[in-house]
C-alpha cells in the first residue's frame, strides 16, 4: 500500500480509537454521570476516583493525538487499558467482553499509531515470511 493510503487508514483507526474513549469512557466520567460512577463502584473503585480516572484517560488521549507525543501517549494508554483489564480480572467479569477489551481498544490504538507513523513501522516491521 501506498504512505499516503496507510496514512488515512492510520487516522480514520485513530479517530474512531479517539472517539470511543472520549466519548464512551472520559467523558462521562468527567461530567460525573451516574452512569460511569455506578459502573466505578461496581468494579470496585471508591467514587471520588471517578473523575481522577477520567482526567488521566483525557491525558493519554491528548499526548497520543499529539503527534511529537503520540507514542508516549500510546505506551501511557497501554498502560491504563492494562490497569482496566486488571480490573476486570479482579471482577470476574466474562473474558472475550469484559477483560479482553482492553486488548481490542490497544489493537485499534497501536494500529492506527503504526500505520500512520513511518518511524515506527521502520522500528516494528510487520512481515509475513
């Protein structure tokens, strides 16, 4: 495929990455929904955590869309979805919908990062032979 092709499939996965975080999960935690608050103590957190979590989630999205911190931001998200996944464990929730969905968001994450930065396909090829 072309640089130019990579380039717009990298940011259309970014973007869809980028809204369902801000939307689905900073969000919400940041305006306080019960929702998100509900969803918080359920898996274990005390509330007051609810907005502390949604700032850091707002945090590693800005340095990923940033692009001289979009790999900082990609290695700090991986870490959150890490700590999410954890969570789930703890929780006895279902694998392939609960704990293993970290795993999907990082897939779109580092696939939209990687095909649309050269620098990082040089450092991470991707080869079938």
């Amino acid at each position: 495929m072309s640089p130019v092709t990579l380039l717009w499939i990298g940011r259309v996965l970014t973007a869809v990455f980028a809204l369902f975080i801000l939307v689905a999960s900073a969000a919400p935690k940041l305006v306080g929904a019960k929702v998100a608050r509900d969803a918080m103590v359920q898996l274990g957190w005390p509330e007051g955590y609810v907005v502390t979590i949604g700032l850091i989630e707002l945090s590693c999205l800005v340095l990923y869309l940033v692009p001289r911190t979009s790999l900082l931001g990609a290695v700090l998200m991986t870490g959150l979805l890490g700590g999410a996944m954890a969570t789930q464990v703890r929780a006895e929730n279902p694998l392939f919908s609960h704990v293993l969905f970290g795993v999907y968001l990082g897939l779109f994450m580092w696939g939209g990062l990687w095909l649309r930065d050269p620098f990082l396909r040089a450092l991470l090829p991707f080869r079938l032979d």
